[in-house]
C-alpha cells in the first residue's frame, strides 16, 4: 500500500505492512502484522509480536507489544500498553499504557482505562470520558479546579502537560486532587484536562454489560 512502513527506516525482521500508510513510522518493530489504511501509523513502532488489522487500529502504537487488535480504531491510542486483545469496531480506543485487557464487540471497553479485564458483548464496560476546563497545575501533582462532583479519584486523566497514562491518585478536596505523576511543561491556567472511567481486573459479559462504569475493581 502507498507508503505501508515508508518513512521510517525498518531494521526488524519478520513483519507483514498493507495498507496506505501502514507502519508509516516503524523502526525496530518485529515479527509483527499491520494491515489496513493508517494502522499502525502514526506511533514510531518499535514493539514485537503484533498483530494490527483494521483501518486507524493501533494508531499511535510504539513500544507496546503482544497485541492483538482487530477493527476500525481498534486500540487507537494504545503506546506501550501490551498483551492486549481488541476485536471490535472502536474497542479499547482511549487506552495508553494499558495492559492484559480483552474487549470483544464494537465499543467494548471503548473509553476504559486500567488493565487486566475482560468484556465481552457490544459496549460492556465501555466506559465514559467528560472534560473540565478550569484546571490549574504547574509542574506538579496537584490539580486545583472549581468544585465538580465528577471529579473522583481512580480516573484516568488526559491533556496538555498529562503524562501518559496518568490517573487521580487522591482526592484533596472538592477543588483539588492528587495526580499519580507531576504535570510537565509549565503553568496552565483554566485548562481543560479530559477525564476517563478507569477500572482493573474486571469482568462485563453481555451488551452494555458494566457500561456506566467509572471506576472500581475485581467486579464480575
């Protein structure tokens, strides 16, 4: 396909690239099979023993490895998470770090953070995401906002200064919380930092199972 594993120089061995601009960054990846229209594509993919087919799966994929993800957007966000399995339409799309997770049918564990789960059925444990844009924080773990109820600790949190991967570690207060790693980059005033259920070692079978989920863990 047009540019499948064209702009980075690929020194791995073993692999499989179809698809317009499949692989498109992929360096040392190995023993791995990316197939579809911008799977794979954005990540510099250097991870081993992946399996990447669908249009956008695997998007920003790097160092994450052992996946197997199957579908449009299929673990679109996914880094260096590994040993997961996605087979669906929009499975496991916010997912970054994650690990040991299988979501099977369209949208399982669509906006899930955490790892070790397993849903099966469209939507189970799919998971929500809302965003607040009254954030202030400056290199650091602490976030102040202006009270909001949603706000609880065990979120997954995302944007500007957000490590990947990063969660609520703790509630301070109505207005502040504890980040499970400093901010970087400088002062942010009233940003908007986007908020994700977060959930492990969880098991939803069936449509919808667990849908409104936000966080918890070992529930069946």
């Amino acid at each position: 396909g047009y540019k499948a594993g064209g702009l980075g120089t690929i020194t791995g061995d073993y692999n499989v690239a179809i698809g317009k601009d499949a692989a498109l960054n992929a360096t040392s990846m190995l023993l791995s099979v990316v197939i579809g229209a911008d799977a794979g594509g954005n990540g510099v993919l250097t991870g081993t023993s992946n399996t990447v087919i669908g249009n956008a799966a695997g998007y920003e994929l790097t160092s994450g490895a052992s996946n197997a993800l199957f579908g449009k957007d299929a673990g679109r966000a996914l880094t260096t998470g590994g040993f997961n399995t996605y087979l669906g339409a929009t499975t496991g799309t916010a997912a970054t770090t994650e690990v040991s997770n299988t979501y099977v049918g369209h949208s399982a564990g669509n906006v899930m953070f955490g790892g070790f789960n397993v849903a099966v059925g469209t939507s189970s444990f799919a998971g929500d995401t809302f965003a607040n844009a009254t954030c202030d924080y400056n290199n650091d773990p602490t976030i102040e906002h202006d009270a909001a109820a949603a706000i609880v600790a065990g979120l997954g949190v995302s944007g500007t200064g957000i490590p990947i991967g990063s969660y609520i570690a703790s509630i301070n207060s109505g207005t502040s919380f504890e980040l499970s790693a400093s901010t970087t980059g400088g002062a942010v005033t009233n940003g908007t930092l986007n908020f994700y259920s977060r959930g492990t070692l969880n098991t939803a079978i069936g449509t919808s199972a667990g849908i409104n989920s936000v966080t918890g863990d070992y529930n069946t």
